[in-house]
C-alpha cells in the first residue's frame, strides 16, 4: 500500500514536471521575444547593407579598426543608459552598422579566393542553421539555461586571454595558425552557448529589455558568423 502511494506521488511529480516543462510562454516574454526578433533582423539587414556599403568604398583594416573600437565604446558607454528608451534603438542601430562597416575588409579578403562566394554563403548558412536550431530547441523545451552563465563567463575569459596572446605574437611576427583555429572553435562554441543562455532568459523572464536582448543575440550571431567564416576558409585551403 506504501509503495502504491508511492508511485501515485512520484507519477503526480512527474506530471508537473512534464506540464512545466512545455507551458506556454507568458504573455510579457512573448512581447520581449516579438520585439526582440523584430528588431534583430532590423539590425541584421542593416548590418549586411553596411558591410555592402564598406566593401563598395574599400574601406581599409585601420578604418574598420575604428568601426570596431566605436561599437564597442557605444555598447559599453552609451548603451546602459538609454536601453530603457527609444534612443536605445537608435543606439544599437549605430552600433550594428559599425559591426557591419566592420566586416567589409574581412568579406573583402575571401572574396579574393576563388571560392570566396562559396566560403562566405558556408558561413552565413551555418550561422542561421546554428542559430535556429539552437532557438527553436529553447523555444519548444521552455528549459532554463541560466546555470550555463558561469561556464560561458569563464570561457569567454579565457578565450579573450588566448585571443590578446595571439595578437601580441602576431606584432613580433610570430604566426600561430594553430591556436587562431582553436580560439576560432571555442568561440563557435561559446556562442552557441550564450544563444541558448540568452534565449532562455527571455522565455523564462530573466530579461524583459528586449534592446538589451537584441544586443545580445546580435553579438552572439556577428562573433558566430566571423568564427565560422575563418574555420571554413581555412579547411578550404585559402586561409
């Protein structure tokens, strides 16, 4: 008879479970969603109509130098204080289109390969299937990833570390191909970790500014893209 009780209450647990695991998402994050990927794919054409526009000019590495050095100080400087207001829209337009001023140099060295296109459309198609699926998994599961925060900060660290080392051989004219590819990877995976950790925020209501949530997975899907792009150049032979 215990035993029975016992299965009734462990079945009656399970059910729970179940049920929070695929309740709908509330009303106030699907707004923060909605907004969210509206404003993303903004973004996103107006970042790929920037990095048309610096290829077109022939902007040069200096100059998207300073593309990446002033999205940087906006995120950082100007954006806390208006993400709360409509200039913060205006605010991470600037800065999207910076990052995409940015990548005309880079687009504009793989292009040079023959299969430049082809490396390119690689990157692109693997950034959307990585970013949708991973997406789509948090959307249909509702699960809650915010345990990954930890994980993700101190790899992002660390990768930064690796990153400023290979900078400074660089200078000294030491070449260290290996190591590039291996931040290249870690980066990919850090990114699709944070965009299952940000997303998951806003469907479980950990964040409800959607301009911050946009800068977010803007950053996730730009760093994704980058990485990918020199992986596949390189395995392609052109990199």
């Amino acid at each position: 008879m215990q035993n029975r009780q016992y299965n009734v209450q462990q079945n009656r647990k399970g059910m729970i479970a179940r049920g929070s695991a695929t309740a709908p998402i509330s009303a106030s994050a699907t707004k923060v969603l909605r907004n969210t990927y509206t404003l993303l794919a903004m973004t996103l054409i107006f970042s790929a109509v920037m990095a048309g526009v610096s290829m077109s000019i022939g902007l040069s590495q200096g100059a998207s130098l300073v593309s990446s050095l002033g999205a940087l100080a906006l995120i950082w400087l100007v954006l806390p204080r208006t993400a709360n207001s409509s200039a913060g829209i205006a605010v991470v337009f600037a800065f999207t289109g910076l990052l995409g001023l940015s990548l005309g140099p880079i687009l504009t060295y793989y292009l040079q390969f023959s299969n430049g296109g082809q490396i390119i459309m690689q990157a692109l198609g693997g950034t959307g299937l990585v970013f949708f699926a991973l997406s789509g998994y948090v959307l249909t599961t509702k699960k809650d990833f915010s345990f990954m925060r930890g994980m993700l900060v101190a790899g992002l660290v660390v990768v930064l570390v690796a990153a400023l080392g290979s900078i400074v051989a660089g200078m000294f004219g030491v070449e260290i191909t290996a190591i590039s590819l291996a931040i290249s990877a870690a980066i990919v995976f850090l990114m699709s970790g944070f965009i299952l950790y940000d997303t998951s925020r806003i469907v479980n209501g950990g964040e409800t500014n959607y301009i911050m949530a946009t800068t977010g997975l803007y950053l996730n899907i730009y760093n994704l893209f980058v990485s990918l792009l020199h992986l596949i150049g390189a395995f392609s032979g052109n990199d």
